[in-house]
C-alpha cells in the first residue's frame, strides 16, 4: 500500500484534511505518554499518528501499545527489531 493509499483510506471526512504525524521512539518510556497526550490534545481531529519504536529494551512499546487500544483508528504502530 502506498502512502496515498493509506492516507486515502484512514480519511473518514472528506472535506476536513488528513494530517499524518510521524512519531520515532526509542527507550521514551519516560516521554512518550506526554508526547501522544500533546499530539491528541490539538484541536485537529482528523489525524493519523505512525509510530516506529526503534528496537526498545524499555516499556515504551507496552505504552505505545495501549494507546493503541484506545485509539486503534488513528494510530499506525510499528516495532524494529
């Protein structure tokens, strides 16, 4: 899937723009709450926010993972190894 694709596909409104937000992490346990609460605290709703934890050893990922629950439609999360 290309990213116009994906963009394409997660836009549930058309006429309010897409955002997608980047968002790399590495060992953030201490900072990544803070910074998903700021990104999900703006006035813009329709967004989209890709993740990439690169190859945590702290419990970022965990944190990460249950943000995704609680946003499971607006969240893209991935983990390098």
């Amino acid at each position: 899937m290309v990213m116009s694709d994906f963009n394409r596909e997660l836009s549930s409104n058309k006429s309010i723009p897409l955002i997608t937000i980047g968002l790399t992490v590495f060992n953030a346990q201490k900072t990544v709450a803070a910074a998903m609460e700021s990104i999900f605290s703006q006035t813009w709703s329709n967004i989209v926010v890709v993740v990439v934890d690169d190859h945590p050893t702290d419990k970022s990922y965990h944190i990460l993972k249950e943000w995704k629950k609680e946003n499971s439609d607006k969240i893209r999360l991935f983990r390098l190894d």
